[in-house]
C-alpha cells in the first residue's frame, strides 16, 4: 500500500508543482465556466480569462520571489 501511495505521489508531482497555483487555475475556470453560464457574452471569455491566468501566475511569481530562504 505504501509502493502505490509513493507512485500516486510521485506521479502528481510530475503535473503539479504548486498545489496552490494549481488550485487557482482550476478555481479560475471554474468561476468564468459560471459567468459564461450566468450569460457572459463569449466573446469576453478569452480576454477575461487570459487576465485571470497572468494575475494568478504574478501573484505565484510575487510569492515565490518574496518567500524567505531557508
């Protein structure tokens, strides 16, 4: 049960990175999958989208740069 515990982690690990980033991302997509079925026009979904995904990779970046070295 251990072998396959450490396989399942290893394997996540390969995709996800920063749990929180990935967490932001899906709730991201989520929240505009909502506004689009709320009656957002769809034109606005990519723009609306794409500054969603860079505020959430700048505030990751802002992080990172800022956490203290151990």
């Amino acid at each position: 049960m251990k072998l396959l515990r450490l396989i399942a982690a290893e394997i996540f690990g390969l995709f996800v990175d920063d749990g929180s980033l990935a967490l932001a991302v899906l709730a991201a997509c989520l929240g505009l999958a909502l506004l689009l079925a709320a009656g957002l026009p769809p034109a606005w979904a990519g723009p609306l989208g794409f500054v969603e995904l860079i505020l959430i990779l700048a505030e990751n970046l802002f992080r990172t740069v800022h956490r203290p070295k151990s």
